[in-house]
C-alpha cells in the first residue's frame, strides 16, 4: 500500500487528527446552496431534458429518439416479475428483490417530486416499469433502459442491474432531485435507450477505519455516495499499527484494548460484530458486497499490544499512535500466531456473505522474505478452509495461492523487479486488482498546496485519476488478468466525513468509470463536462468537494 511519509508528514498528520472538529482550513467547503437553485447549469437542465450519454460512468451504449418521458403526480412505478424466470434461473425471491429496488427508487424521488409514486404490482404500460429479463448479454449488472413519452421501462438480468439503473435514471434528472424538499421540476427524461453493461467485474473503493476510526453511520453515508457511481465492493481495512476495529470473540482484548487507539492519540473505536452486519446488510441493499481487511503478517502492533502471546518475546509494546509503517510483524515461527489466524478468519468469514477476505500483506519489511512466504503459505489454505477466496497486496505474488486475487498498488517509480513478478504471477493466472498509487490512491494531494492527504506517490490532480487504461496499465499483464479497480483512502489525514469527500471528490467518480464504462469512451474532455455538471448534485447532498482547477463547474 506504500504509505511512506516523512517526519513533517507525521506531525501534519497528527496535528490534523489532534481534534474532533479540525480547523476550517483543514477541508475548504464548496460554497452553500439553497434547495431552490443550484446554479445556471441546472436551470437549463430544468428546461431541456438532459441528454442520454451524460451521466457518470458513461453508458456503453446510447440511442436518443423520440419525446420525453415526465415524472408527473399521477405517475406510478410497477415492479414486473420475469415471466420466464425459471427459463432465465431466476431465484424465488427476485420479485422480493426488485421490489427493495423500487422502494429505493421511490424514496430517492418523492423528496423533491412532492409525489407519492406508489410503488405497485399492478400490470400497466406507462409509469416507471422495473423488470427482470431481457438479453443474456446484460449479464448479472447490466441494464437497459428504454424511455418513452409514455413510460421507462428498466429491464436488466438481476436486481444489482436494475439498481445500477436507478443511479442512471437518477443522474438523467435535474440535479434538484437529490434535494431533501419539494422542488418545481419539471422531472423530464430524454427518449431512447440506454444498453449499459461494466467493463470490470471488481468495481472498489477502500476505507482506512484502522488509522482514524469511521463509525457507522459515516461508512453508510460513503456508501451510499459509491453507489450513485455503480462502485460495487467497499473494503474496509480493519486492522493495522493504530488500531483493532472489529470485535472478535475468541479474542476479545483486540477491540477493547487494541481499538483504543488512533493516529494522533485519538480514542479510536471499534465495530461490534452487530456494527458490523449492519454496514455489510446496509452495503447489500445497495447492491455493494462488503471485503473486510486484516493486514498481516505487518502492520499488526495493534494485535501484538492486545496478546504479549503474539510476541516471539513474549512482552507486548505500547499501541502506536504514529504513522510510520513497516516495524511491526506477527512471530511467523510462533505456532499460537496461526491459532489466532484461524481464529480471526474463522469468525470474519462467519460474519461475512461476500467471497472475499483481504489479508493484506504489504509492507512487512520486519519480517524476512523466507518467513513471509512461510506466513502466505500457511494462511491463504486457512481462507479457502473458510470458504472464501483471499485478496492480498501485491506482494503476494511471491507466493500466490491458486485462486488469490493480488491488488497492485505500485505507481511509476515501482522498480521493475516488483512489476515483473506480479506480471509473472498474472500470466501464471493471478487475478489483478489495480489500485495504482498515483493514479487511484484517494489520500494523494491534488497538489502542493492541498491541506489534506500524503504525497510520497506523487500529487494526483483529478485528470490523472481519470487518464489510465486498466488493461494496458501494467506491461507484461493480460487484460483478461484484471478483475477490476479499486480506489483506496487511507486516513492517516482525514478523521471526518468532511474530509474523506474533500479527498474523493472529483476523483473517485473518474476511478468509477475507468472501472465500468468501455475503454472507447474514456475522453478527458467529455468526461470533465459531465464531471462538473455533478457539483450542483454534490452540494444539495452536501458533499464537501475539491473544485479541482481542471474543471469547467458551474456558477
């Protein structure tokens, strides 16, 4: 992961995170708007629908034709089961499902409609129509969406597909939808269709909760700003030198003594197994799978302070409260290590539905080549024993297990002995997540003078996280080895909501469409139109943004 900082760097960090409520300057807020008018940009949208092709990501396929579509008071939206679903596999319980997607639909637009669009069964060819079916090449998250004078209907193969529809529907609106009361309208949608399909599977954004820790509700808040851009997997990195944050029973002293701590001597936290299932059923109901993170055999001093036991010495250090990386090691030799191992896996997986547990592995530079390979060795079976599938940093390419994802986080100045081992481990049929640290790394400065973030990959204006091709990013990598992208935000900077948007935002919706949108439609000069067309969206949300210099926003 590469968080390489300086001792200036470690006093910012601190001095940011000393206090509850950091100093206005620390995260400039975007200027206020009123629920009545965003600015001139969506007074025209008010006026003329907007077109089909701008919304982020970008569609794979856009045909406009015929009259607008208008969201009206008599307006219904009618959940349509697949007559054929047994033909198409459909489990029982998808109308059940669609429904969920409905109500979701209904709730995001009554607000600023001021109508009740009932949501109903009932058979009928106007309203907004949501249906299971259509082509088999829409796949599990695709979706088509066909708008007439009379009605949209959204059809996709599964649930997730007519979710990622919404947030589609949703961007085609004037950005005064997502205000919290009644607006004016009109609520008009251009005609045609869209046919929508991502590009990548593994669609992620990662949230550090180790360095400064994020409670609940501020993880469902991210999460619901990942699923407007069709993000599907948040990984919560939940444990490394600064802090335990989730509650494992056989081990109980990890949170309650390990998860008392943060960057800056903060009083840290820690999610209750309850805390937990709620951020993995939240994430579930908006169509995100949930990919927990316990980084080893490094960045354990939180596990190692919790249990003298964990230590080949036997005596426990201090919790850490600082930002250097790379000192700390679980005992590889130690049998017990691999009891707390299994033991950790063991009760994450139980709590976990989706295929994955990250287990890390970067930055061990306490722990030597031979035993980290040892380490990698003995722990990757403990994953699949648990009937998961391990994601490790792309260190572990030295020893990949059949079936383990690597997620490479290397930038430019990786040396290319380390990128011709993850692209050896590639060809050998190692999945690739990309993460590139100066590219999608959100906790990278826009540049010098960004108050917020680290730099030691280098600054990361808003183009640069848009400008990159996953599959031909790494030399010697096949396309058909990446599984996708992920845009990792690490907190050693960040301690609010606040400043976690400041940092993701612009950014995080360009890493979006890297990651869903064909490679053919990836153009920088249309994409920054569409991106500042979002800013009047962001604000009525309230959604603390960078107004990034690269960027043509609104008044």
């Amino acid at each position: 992961m590469g968080r390489r900082i300086g001792p200036l760097l470690v006093l910012c960090a601190s001095l940011l995170a000393a206090t509850a409520s950091p100093p206005a300057t620390a995260s400039p807020r975007t200027a206020p708007v009123t629920a009545t008018g965003t600015g001139a940009e969506d007074a025209a949208t008010t006026r003329s629908p907007r077109p089909l092709d701008q919304v982020i990501p970008a569609p794979a396929s856009v045909r406009e034709r015929g009259r607008p579509y208008t969201i009206t008071p008599r307006t219904v939206i009618r959940v349509h089961g697949d007559p054929d679903h047994h033909r198409h596999g459909q489990r029982r319980g998808a109308r059940k499902d669609v429904r969920q997607v409905a109500d979701h639909l209904a709730e995001l637009l009554r607000p600023a409609t001021g109508y009740r669009l009932p949501v109903t069964t009932s058979p009928g060819r106007d309203g907004i129509q949501l249906r299971l079916g259509g082509h088999r090449g829409l796949g599990p998250e695709g979706y088509r969406l066909d708008v007439t004078a009379r009605a949209v209907r959204l059809t996709a193969r599964e649930p997730a597909g007519l979710f990622h529809g919404i947030q589609t529907l949703r961007q085609l609106l004037p950005a005064t939808i997502e205000a919290s009361d009644k607006q004016p309208g009109p609520w008009r949608i251009t005609g045609g269709t869209i046919t929508d399909t991502p590009r990548y599977a593994y669609r992620g954004a990662m949230l550090d909760v180790s360095r400064h820790f994020f409670p609940v509700p501020a993880v469902k808040r991210y999460i619901d700003q990942l699923a407007l851009y069709k993000i599907n997997t948040l990984h919560l990195h939940l444990s490394d030198d600064q802090g335990w944050r989730i509650a494992i029973d056989s081990w109980p002293r990890l949170a309650t003594y390990g998860g008392g701590s943060e960057v800056g001597g903060g009083p840290g936290g820690h999610y209750t197994k309850a805390d937990y299932r709620e951020i993995v059923r939240y994430a579930a109901a908006r169509h995100l799978t949930v990919v927990p993170e316990i980084d080893m055999p490094g960045h354990t001093n939180a596990a190692l302070a919790s249990y003298a036991e964990l230590n080949c010495d036997g005596v426990a250090p201090p919790r850490y409260t600082g930002t250097e990386v790379g000192f700390s090691s679980l005992c590889v030799p130690l049998e017990r290590t691999y009891d707390f191992v299994d033991d950790v896996l063991r009760e994450l997986a139980a709590l976990t539905p989706g295929p994955y547990l990250h287990i890390g592995g970067d930055e061990a530079h306490s722990t030597s080549h031979e035993d980290y390979v040892t380490f990698m060795r003995r722990v990757q079976p403990l994953v699949a024993k648990y009937g998961k599938k391990a994601i490790g940093w792309h260190q572990i390419t030295a020893a990949p297990a059949r079936g383990t994802v690597a997620q490479y986080w290397g930038y430019d100045r990786t040396g290319p002995q380390e990128r011709a081992q993850v692209a050896e481990a590639a060809r050998r049929g190692t999945k690739l997540v990309l993460s590139p640290a100066d590219r999608a790394y959100l906790d990278m400065k826009y540049d010098k003078d960004t108050p917020l973030g680290l730099s030691w990959a280098g600054y990361v204006p808003t183009r640069r996280a848009y400008d990159w091709d996953p599959g031909q990013y790494l030399e010697g990598v096949p396309e058909r080895a990446v599984l996708g992208v992920e845009a990792p935000l690490w907190s050693e900077t960040i301690a609010t909501s606040d400043q976690l948007e400041y940092l993701a935002f612009p950014r995080l919706p360009g890493v979006a469409e890297v990651g869903w949108s064909p490679a053919a439609t990836h153009d920088w000069d249309g994409y920054r139109e569409r991106l500042a067309q979002q800013a009047p969206r962001w604000e009525l949300m309230g959604v603390n943004y960078y107004r990034s210099p690269q960027v043509p926003w609104p008044r």
